[in-house]
C-alpha cells in the first residue's frame, strides 16, 4: 500500500541533506564542544556557524539565540524564566496557544502566584487586538504577552509586528511562540520587535530534539536548566552538535527554497480545498485556515458527520492525518482551540480533520485522501442505515 503523509504540523520528514550533514557531523565531530582542544573547538565552531547563520535569518545577533532540545523547551524557559527572573507578574493569552505555552503559563500561576488573563477568539478564531490594548491599559503589574504567530491547528496568523508595537507602548515583554512559522516565512526580528520566540527544527525537514529560542538582549532573559556555562550560561548541558547542524541545514534549503516551497504547497492547499469542497457535501474549513493569510501549509475541515474514530480509519487507509494537534490527538477530550472555533452543535456532530501539507505532498495525496473519505463516508452512511434499522 502506497502511504500518504499529511501531517506535516506534527513533524515533517528530514530532508536528505539533513541527513547527510548530521552523519557527517557524527563521525567526524564527536568532540564535546567546551574542549578547548582542537576537536572541541571544531565542533564548536560548527554551532557558533550556525548561530549566525539562525541570526542573519532573523535580522538580530548571534548572541540572541539559544540552541534547545526543542519548541517545548524553548516556550517553557521563556515563561518560566521572565517570571522568575524578569518579575513578570501577569500573563495575558489565548486559549488558542499550544499546551506547552498554556500548561506553562498554568505552572506559573499555580507555583508563583501569576495573574492569567485570557483574550477569548472569536468563532473564526480572531484575537481582538482592541481587547488587547485594553488588558494592557488595566493594570501595572509587570506583563508578559504570549501569543503564538501561526496557529498549529486551524492555521491562524497574528500581526505579531502590530502586537509588538502595542506590548512596547505598554512596558510588556512579548513572546510569540513561532514554531509553525520559523523557516516558513520571512521574519524580521530588526523591525517586528518581539522580546521571545520559540523554533523547533523538526517542522521544517530538520531533526527532532534541537530547537532554539530567540531571546533579545535587552530583556536579560536568564536560563532555567542550570549546569555549565553552555549557550552562554542559559542553557547548560552538552550541545547537541550533530542536530544543530541539521537545523542550520534545513533552514539553509528552507531559505533557498522558500518563495519556490510557499507557491506549490498553496496550490496544494487550494486544490485540497477545491477537491474537498466538491466532494465532500457539507465539509466546512475551521478559523481562517481556507483564506490565503492563513499560514499555507495547514487546512484545518470539518466532516459533516461525526466519526472519532476517523484518523484510525484513514490511517488503515494509509493516510496519515490528523484531527488536531498531534500531541491532543490521543486525548479524549476534545482540543481546546476546536473549542474555542466550532459551536456545541458541530461539536457534537462534526468531526475536525487537520490536512498539513510540505513541499514533499503532490496532488495524487490529496486525490488518495478525497478518495479515501468517499469511501469511509459512505461506510458511515452504511452504518448508521443498520442502526437506524435495528
Ligand atoms: N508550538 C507549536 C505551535 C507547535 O506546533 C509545537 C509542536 O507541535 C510546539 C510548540 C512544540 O514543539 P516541539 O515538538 O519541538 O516540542
């Protein structure tokens, strides 16, 4: 059986230039880099190049990324370490943000005492930037605002420049957790004036266990895993050289590549939605993941009929696919961002399917996923016949 991949949100296959490069690095690196002898400094070096490489990206210094085991590390240092060591006081969100910003910010106010104020979207999944301002206006704790760029499941993207703006004009420190957008889209951290962002390179053909955090200077953001004097004292522990390097590699074909990426995997999406939308009667598309400023490689749809058993279905298909995030997916309940975008009705009676596409997916997927659904809906119709008849 042929598989289909379209669940590029969760993670995407490494590139084989990826590969190569990290095996390289393996064998030929393997010095700890804090050796000051020579096989140390040349993995060193290697980290240092890519950092640069991390900073000419985002327009800032080198000295403002911090290589992490991942987007999750990056988000809880971020949080946790503006509370603790920046004074933050009060954190304003979404319920829309990813768990490892949302349970982070919930440990903050659980341990720590922290205020939480939440701006709830609207049903198309819009954060009201007016609500925004007014939250800032309330109060003169020491305010932290966490609001994620690109939304991981309905694909949803904030004006985090404008945000920015509005957190400076108030004293607030700003976290934008970028992970679905890093190496995706062009981002000027010279001009868009973020305090904190959270990449993680396995969303961009990159490995898995290697991310980083931007931090800006100015901030004095200050590190929570103790040890070393590693990533400037703010991340201690042994470099993962071989997976940074794979970053710096990924990045380098997603930047070489980006223009060429973005156009085919939108024609992708918009033939997903043009395929879906003829045949599929009633499918819907969730936020403003069918609208061209959405972020391109996720389609966020709503099955006209309710089928939790759907992802294992497709899957025995082999369609990879799935209904939320990927780390919800195994819940029972349902994910808080569908929560927050479909009414009580289509929750109790649609089924969300999230479609994530990368440069890899080609139109014969989406053609075997539109398939596929026929199939398993009728299947449903079939069975919901028997009961009816039962
Ligand atoms: N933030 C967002 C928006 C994500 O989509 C993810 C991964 O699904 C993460 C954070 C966590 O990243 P990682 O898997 O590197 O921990």
């Amino acid at each position: 059986m042929d598989k289909v991949y379209l669940d590029n949100a969760a993670t995407t296959p490494l590139s084989e230039e990826v590969i190569d490069a990290m095996v390289g690095t393996m064998k030929m690196n393997f010095g700890n880099p804090s050796s000051t002898h020579s096989f140390g400094q040349e993995a060193k070096i290697l980290i240092e190049n890519v950092r640069r490489q991390v900073a000419d990206y985002l327009h800032v210094t080198p000295a403002e990324i911090i290589f992490t085991s991942c987007g999750t590390e990056s988000n809880n240092m971020i949080i946790k370490s503006s509370v603790e060591h920046l004074g933050v006081e009060r954190i304003i969100s979404s319920p829309l943000e990813h768990k490892c910003v949302s349970e982070s910010i919930l440990d903050m106010k659980a341990r720590k005492g922290v205020e939480v104020v939440y701006i709830r979207p609207n049903e198309k999944g819009d954060i009201d930037l007016n609500k925004l301002e007014e939250l800032l206006k309330a109060s003169d704790k020491k305010t932290l605002v966490s609001l994620m760029h690109a939304n991981n499941e309905i694909g949803n993207i904030v004006d985090i420049k404008k945000i920015a703006e509005l957190c400076k004009a108030h004293n607030a420190l700003f976290h934008s957790d970028t992970v679905q957008t890093m190496a995706h889209m062009n981002l000027d951290f010279s001009d868009i004036r973020v305090d904190f962002a959270s990449c993680s390179a396995h969303k961009f053909h990159g490995p898995k266990g290697v991310g980083f955090a931007f931090i800006r200077k100015s901030t004095g953001l200050k590190g929570i895993i103790t040890g070393g004097p590693q990533e400037r004292s703010l991340r201690a522990g042994t470099e993962n050289v071989a997976g940074i390097v794979g970053l710096g590699k990924a990045l380098e074909l997603s930047l070489d590549h980006m223009a060429d990426y973005a156009r085919h995997i939108q024609e992708i999406k918009d033939y997903a939605i043009e395929r879906l939308s003829a045949e599929i009667s009633g499918i819907k598309f969730n936020g403003r993941s069918a609208e061209k400023e959405s972020l391109y490689t996720v389609l966020s749809a709503l099955l006209p009929y309710k089928n939790p058993l759907i992802g294992l279905q497709l899957d025995m298909k082999g369609i990879a696919i799935s209904q939320g995030s990927a780390c919800s997916s195994g819940a029972s309940k349902p994910s808080m961002v569908m929560m927050m975008v479909l009414s009580e009705d289509e929750m109790d009676h649609c089924t969300p399917l999230r479609i994530s596409f990368s440069h890899m997916t080609a139109k014969a997927d989406i053609d075997a996923l539109v398939n596929a659904l026929k199939e398993i809906s009728a299947d449903f119709v079939i069975e919901k016949t028997n009961v009816e008849h039962r």
